[in-house]
C-alpha cells in the first residue's frame, strides 16, 4: 500500500497510529455485472465544495450515525443516500483494512458488495457530481502513475490511478490498490 500512499500519508500508514479524537465512517466498493457480462466497480466524484476531499473519485460512504447499528450499516445507508442503491439490493461480500485520512480525521473502513444486476442509481446532486464505473478488467490492468493534484491550494506531487481521465488517489487509492493485490492473490491461488 505504500506504493499508492501520497508522502504524507507514508508515516501513518508505517506506524498504524490513529489518533484518539479521529472520526468513523465506512464506504461500500459496489460491483455489479453489465450487459455484457462485465463486472464493474461502483465509484462516484464528488462535487466541488470548501473541504479536502472536494472534487475527488471516492466510494459512497460517509460517517457514522446515530441510528446505525454497525459500520456495514453505515456504508449501506450512504450509498443508498449517495447514489440510491437500496441495500436490499446488495449482497454483502467482505471488508478490507481500514484507512486513516490526515487531512479530515477520519478512520475509514472500506467494505465490499455486489449487485446482482446494474442497479439504477439516483444520484443525490448535493454530494455527487457523477458515477465512474470502471470494469474490473481495466481496474486489474491500472499502472501507478504520479499526477499532480491541488491540497490547500498547493499542488502536490502523488502516486495515483487514472480513471477515465479522473485521478485516483489517497485514501480511495489505496483501498483500490488493496482491492487489486487480494482479488490476483485469490485468482492465483
């Protein structure tokens, strides 16, 4: 995961410490078969705003609330309030490690699932500004690349992902890269 992790994300991601005050939130990966028989990653962008992760490809996701009675429920009640996706419809797969963000304080466990069929999203236009939808297939073939993104007004040299000409990278970044590293572990086994 190093490989992926912007430089100033390295030191936390060696030493694993959280701090005591950090947040909780959680996000589904959400794949889905195609028409042709494709499976296809459930990724959003969200919309411009005044905060850190403003413009950047992410999963659907957010905080924890009061009225969820476990993470998993929190990442599939975001996504249905993200992108409409009920989680009726969703199969529950498995989780990967979780990912500290620096910048917003927050601990994010990342948490996979599938639909059987595509779903049809309603996209909620305050948060999201569209859905990416890469195949599993270009996902498994991405090469690390370094782009240039802007933090706190200061542009920033990070190793990334390209997405349909978006950049891929921090937090979401490295659950993909995990993602990636544990699906060629488990088809090579």
């Amino acid at each position: 995961m190093l490989k992926i992790a912007p430089p100033a994300r390295v030191k936390h991601l060696k030493t694993n410490k959280i701090p005591n005050n950090s947040k909780t939130a959680s996000v589904l990966l959400l794949f889905y078969p195609d028409k042709n028989s494709q499976t296809r990653l459930v990724m959003i962008l969200r919309n411009i705003y005044n905060g850190v992760h403003s413009n950047q490809i992410s999963f659907p996701g957010g905080k924890v609330e009061n009225q969820d009675k476990t993470l998993l429920d929190t990442a599939l009640r975001e996504t249905e309030e993200e992108i409409g996706v009920s989680k009726k419809q969703i199969n529950y797969v498995g989780s990967l490690s979780s990912v500290y963000i620096p910048p917003s304080n927050f601990n994010v466990y990342p948490y996979i699932g599938f639909c059987d069929n595509k779903p049809n999203f309603s996209i909620d236009k305050k948060e999201v500004s569209m859905v990416l939808e890469p195949t599993l297939a270009s996902l498994l073939e991405m090469k690390i690349t370094e782009s240039i993104v802007t933090v706190n007004k200061t542009n920033q040299k990070v190793p990334s992902y390209l997405i349909n000409d978006h950049v891929l990278w921090g937090a979401t970044a490295i659950m993909v890269h995990e993602f990636i590293i544990l699906y060629k572990q488990m088809i090579n086994s």
